[in-house]
C-alpha cells in the first residue's frame, strides 16, 4: 500500500488546496428538512441577535457563516476557524464575510479567550479532525457554561439507493488500487456511541441530543455524481479509475431514473447538539 502524504493534516490541507470550496458545492443543495439545508440545520440554533459569540468549527469556504449572518447573527460575533488557508480565502470572497474574523488555526488549539463563546458549530468537519480529545477539551475551554455545541457529521447508517451504488462501485475501486489516502480523525467521532463517550469525558457537556437527517439530495445524474464523488479518498483514484467509476455509475444510476430525469439520493447524516456543563471542571 502506497502512503503519498506525511500526515492527515498535511493530506487535507493539500486536498483543500486542490479541492477549495467542494464541501458546500457538493451539499448545500441538499435538504434536510423542508427548505433547511444541513447548514441551517446547526444556523437555526443562533437567536440572530446573539450577545454572544458564535465559532465555526472547521468553516470551510464560509457556507455556514453565510447562513448565519443571512439569519442576522452580528458579523462581529461570528467566527470562522479552518487550517486550510485556500478555505478561508475563498470564504472571505463571500459577499458580506469580509469582516467576519477569520482564523487559520487548528481545532485543538486555538487563540480564543476562555469562556468567550455561546455557540460552537461545525458542518462536516468534527469526523476529519486529529487529536480529537483536544478539541473536546478546547471547545470546552471557550464556551461559556450551557453554551451550545452542535456538529453534524455523517450517519453511522446505511445509505440506500444512488448514495448505496455509489459507495458500492466506490469502494470495489478504491480497494482494486495500491494508493490510499489517509484514515482521517478519530473513529469515535463516526458513532454515536463513540461521541457519547467522547463528550461525557470529564463530565463537560450534557443534555446530548441525536438526530438522524436524511440528507435529499435527488437530482440529475450529473448532481448525484457531483455530490457523491466529492470525498477525501477520491484524490488518490487515478484518472482512469475515476472515469471507470463514472461510467459505472451513470449506468447504474440511469436504471434509477424517474421520467423527469432526476434520481432519488438520501445521505443519511446525523445531528448531535449538546452543552457545556454548567460546573466548569
Ligand atoms: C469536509 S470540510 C467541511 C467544510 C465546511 N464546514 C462545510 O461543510 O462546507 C472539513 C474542513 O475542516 C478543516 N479542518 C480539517 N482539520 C482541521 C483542524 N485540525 N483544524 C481546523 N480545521 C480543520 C478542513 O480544512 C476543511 O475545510
């Protein structure tokens, strides 16, 4: 098995460079529920005039931050952290993010004061993240007691349809190949029950809420395909493969078409929302 990158963290910071903004361009059309995206999902949490502040988790090109200030949470209490400095870049290309705080820091140590946050959010980013029990302890250090962390990340349950072929013909590739990319973040972070045992470490969040999100992401095939193929281990699939991939998955997803033309496609994904605890530690 061939290893092409030094570390995770060197490896997403590559990816991002390479792949700048794929997350948002991939999943803000989903829907989760009525019109809300998964983004609102986490935006919906934030009273828009917050006295307090608000940290995005991992924040990408700044698809959430949008979301927030389109709510009217204050631009001066918003706060978009990210290791990818192509991801912050491009989110500060975003109309109305120009003076939103934008910080290229990692996760497990940021330069937030103590108890100076009311929210922390994350859309996608909490199962990639290294030194996990650092974070943990880092969003406990900068929230006020009963400030509120909310992620979403994908569902330990099995998807169906598009997203179930998808994965299916994905993975017959990935495996058929040499080159791997590298397991990214901890794997406590893919179950609920691993998150559970993560956050009650210490006793420093509780009230742990789960909510399952069938994630619609119908659409053309083109869509679908856009949608799915925009994963990490994608970067190492070797052209010809990816076209292969391709090919295999029109076909099967055309079996799949309704008579409009779009196909069917749920990524199931899941909500945790908890609090800090109001004893600090
Ligand atoms: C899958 S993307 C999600 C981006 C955005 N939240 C969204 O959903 O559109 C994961 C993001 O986490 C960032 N990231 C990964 N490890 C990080 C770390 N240790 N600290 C801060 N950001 C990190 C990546 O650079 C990337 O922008």
């Amino acid at each position: 098995m061939l290893a092409l990158f030094d570390s995770p963290d060197t490896f997403l910071v590559r990816y991002h460079r390479h792949h700048t903004g794929i997350t948002s361009w991939a999943l803000s059309r989903g829907r989760a529920r009525g019109d809300l995206s998964s983004y609102d999902l986490l935006a919906e949490l934030v009273p828009s005039q917050t006295p307090h502040k608000v940290v995005d988790l991992g924040c990408g090109d700044g698809y959430l931050i949008e979301r927030l200030l389109a709510r009217g949470v204050p631009t001066e209490r918003i706060v978009g952290i990210d290791i990818s400095p192509d991801e912050l870049m491009l989110a500060r290309k975003r109309s109305g993010l120009d003076y939103v705080a934008m910080l290229c820091e990692r996760a497990d140590r940021t330069t937030l004061p103590n108890d100076s946050t009311g929210y922390v959010l994350s859309h996608m980013s909490f199962m990639v993240l290294s030194k996990i029990e650092d974070v943990v302890a880092e969003i406990a250090r900068i929230l006020i007691p009963g400030g509120v962390f909310s992620v979403v990340v994908p569902s330990e349950a099995e998807p169906d349809g598009a997203a179930a072929a998808f994965f299916e013909l994905f993975n017959e590739i990935y495996h058929s190949q040499a080159t791997r990319a590298p397991v990214l973040g901890d794997p406590r972070t893919w179950t609920e029950a691993g998150l559970r045992g993560l956050l009650r470490y210490e006793s420093q969040f509780d009230g742990l809420e789960f909510t399952h999100i069938d994630l619609c992401l119908d659409g053309t095939v083109t869509e679908v395909w856009n949608s799915l193929s925009a994963r990490y281990e994608a970067y190492v699939i070797l052209p010809q493969h990816r076209a292969q991939l391709r090919d295999r998955f029109m076909e099967r997803a055309r079996q799949l078409a309704r008579s409009d033309g779009t196909i069917p496609c749920t990524l199931p994904l899941c909500q945790l929302v908890c609090r800090r605890a109001n004893a600090k530690n």
